[in-house]
C-alpha cells in the first residue's frame, strides 16, 4: 500500500470558507464557532494541505478600516510564513452583501456595478500581495428569479463589460494573474448566468483578453446541472482553460451539498482524478466543499484529511487501471485498426473523399461487433473495489 500523505507537489488547497465553515443553512444556525484566518491556516497546516485561498471578506470584513486591514494581513503572511502555506487563488465576494442582491456585475443599478468593480480591483490588489496566481470569479447573484427583471443579453454584456475592465485594469497594473469563471446552474438565484462550464468557454471567447480567462469548473456545479463533469472538464483543458478546479460531491437532484470529495460519487471521481493526472494537469487540486453540519473541529479535519486521502488512493487507482494488463488488452481490442480506412484518414482532399465514397463498407459487421464495455466497466469496478 502507498503512502497517502499530501505533499506539497500535489498542489492541495482549500479555501478559508471550506474548513472554516461554521455550518449555518437556510434553515439552521451556525454548529461550529468561526475560526480566525491564522487558525484556519494553523488548521490545513496541521492536515497537510498545501495552500489556502480566500475570499477578500473570509480574510477582513467588509466594514474593516485601513488599519484593521493592515493588521489581518500582516497577521495571515505571518501564519503563512510560520506554516510554509501558500496563497494560489484569490476571489471577491460578490454575493453576501444586501448590496448585491441583484447580482454584482449584472445587477440593474449602475452604482452597484460600480461598487462590484471596486470592491474587485481592491480584493485583486489584496490577493496579488499574498501571492496569488488565480483569481476566481463566481457569480453566485449573478442571475435571475424573473426573466421580467432583466434581459439575459444585458447581462451577458454586463457581466463582458465588467471581465474587460479587469483584465485591463490587470494588465495595467502589471499583475501576472490569471482569471478563471465558475459557473454554477442555480442557487443563490433561480436562474444564474452562463450556467455550465460549457456557456462560459464560449462566453470567454468574446472577452477582449480571451488569452487571461479560463474556467474553474466544480464538481457540484455541473451535476447539479445532470452534466458529466468529466465531460466539461475535458472539453475546457481541450481549449487550454483549465486554470483551476474545485472538487467536493453532490448527489444529483439535491441542493448545493459541497460534500468531502469523493464521498457520492466514487466512480465519477476516479475517472476525474485518472483524468487530471493522466493529462498532467499541475494547477491547484482545490477542495470546494465543507464538512457534514454534525461535526466538530476534529469532523473538519477529518473531512479536509478524507478529501486529499480519497484523491490520492484514485490516483493509485488510476496508474493501477492503466498498467492492468487484462484492461490495456481489452483497450487494445476495442481500439483495434486493421488499416482498412488508413487512404482516407487526415484532412479532406478531393481524392480522399472520391476514394472514401467508392469503398464498400460491411455495415452488418460493423453493426454485429460486440464492444466488451461490459467487461471494461467491470473490471474498473473491481480496481476500485480493491480485489484486483
Ligand atoms: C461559494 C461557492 C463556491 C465558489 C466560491 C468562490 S464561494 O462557496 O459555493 O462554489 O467557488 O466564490
Ligand atoms: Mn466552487
Ligand atoms: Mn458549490
């Protein structure tokens, strides 16, 4: 049996409001008492993680003054120095605040969009000083209860308008950081904009600085949405997107569950951490997620531990599956070519398609083919059951 402790070459963080979560719900108060940063990172030091992230308000409360500001932070870089943690991603609140309740970018108030702006470039500053290489942007209130309020198209401007203005503003200040969009179907609002990992890739596309902007897709979000998250994990490193993922659990069909990563949906998260390392994704492994409300401080230890556990014994799994012989074989035998369609593969020419139209295909062989899928699938259940 390997060695299941983190290190820091696998890049595992957690975000202040995960542990630090203090386990209030739409129809319950808070089980825990809140933590301070330092104890937070004193927390993920003692568990092994490697780097924590923040939103400007987990770190210093909106209403803080300049030298209570100053304080915080210098309070974090000393936990940090003395914990060796790192800061890799930073994001903004953008949701909690009444201001916001109409969304941040999107909302129907120019002075709200306003503020949004400035409240960014301010927690953009604060987490560049940190040490931040990623900056998030989920935009929980970004949405809509009543297509009545607002145009999607406003919005879809809007929320442009206000992903341009940044990255300028970033250029200009000469910042090596990067943007990556979260998306999310529902929940805050009924309705939230570019709802899947899908909508915001093509959405980045239409960005003046397409090249700063990539995706932070999370488990949850897209199954929420019914979505294979590997499927839109996939689709994003295709186009060279992937700055950032968050990794928990949910059930599908349930409300926004931020479960221990690995804790539903066991198959699903083999195939999503196979696929990270088998691609060499190096960016953060980043826990999005919080402990069961039923737990204490030692519970949340045991939940951060259990999520970087579970991603490292799928990764066990995962080189286990692609050294297993009898899984390569079958591998092979699926993806067998015998070099018939070998004159029409490559790009189009005229006498490609002239030669590929004259060939005669035995369609009910084709048809006939079983595809062992049954077998394939079997034996990935039995690697992860732990009998082969
Ligand atoms: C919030 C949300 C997460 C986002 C965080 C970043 S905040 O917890 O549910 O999915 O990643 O803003
Ligand atoms: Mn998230
Ligand atoms: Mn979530």
């Amino acid at each position: 049996m390997t060695d299941y402790t983190p290190k820091p070459e696998h890049r595992f963080t957690f975000g202040l409001w995960t542990v630090g979560n203090v386990g209030r719900d739409p129809f319950g108060e808070p089980v825990r008492e809140p933590l301070s940063p330092v104890e937070i990172v004193q927390l993920l030091a003692e568990v092994g993680a490697y780097g924590v992230n923040f939103h400007d308000n987990d770190l210093i409360p909106i209403d803080a003054t300049p030298a209570e500001r100053d304080k915080i932070v210098a309070d974090f870089k000393k936990a940090l120095a003395d914990t060796g943690l790192v800061v890799p991603m930073a994001t903004t609140n953008l949701f909690t605040d009444p201001a916001f309740k109409d969304g941040a970018f999107t909302s129907n108030d120019p002075k709200v969009r306003a503020y949004a702006l400035q409240k960014t470039m301010n927690a953009i500053d604060l987490g560049v000083e940190l040490g931040a290489k990623v900056y998030v942007f989920w935009g929980g209130r970004e949405g809509a209860e009543t297509d009545a309020a607002k145009s999607p198209l406003d919005a879809i401007q809007r929320n442009r308008e206000a992903m341009n203005f940044l990255c300028d503003y970033v250029i200009d200040q000469g910042y090596d950081l990067k943007f990556a969009l979260e998306a999310k179907p529902n929940e805050p609002r009924g309705h939230i904009y570019n709802a899947t990992t899908g909508h915001m890739l093509a959405f980045i596309e239409t960005l003046d600085h397409p090249e700063m902007v990539g995706v932070n897709p999370e488990v949850a979000h897209e199954q929420m949405a019914g979505l294979n998250f590997l499927h839109g994990v996939a689709q994003a490193w295709d186009a060279g997107k992937l700055f950032h993922i968050d990794l928990n659990d949910q059930v599908i069909g349930r409300y926004d569950q931020d479960f221990r990563f690995g804790s539903a949906d066991i198959k699903s998260a083999f195939f999503l951490v196979k696929f990270l390392e088998d691609v060499g994704y190096q960016g953060s492994r980043h826990f999005d997620a919080h402990a069961y409300r039923t737990e204490d401080y030692e519970g949340v230890k045991d939940f951060a531990r259990g999520c970087m556990r579970t991603y490292l014994i799928l990764k066990e799994k995962a080189a286990q599956w692609n050294a297993d012989p009898e899984i390569q074989a079958l591998l092979a035998e699926i993806n067998r070519d015998d070099g018939e369609t070998d004159p029409f593969k490559g790009a189009y020419t005229a006498a490609k398609a002239a030669a590929l139209r004259a060939h005669r295909f035995d369609r009910k062989a084709l048809g006939a083919r079983g595809l062992a899928y049954e077998r394939l699938d079997q034996l990935t259940i039995e690697v992860l059951l732990g009998v082969r």
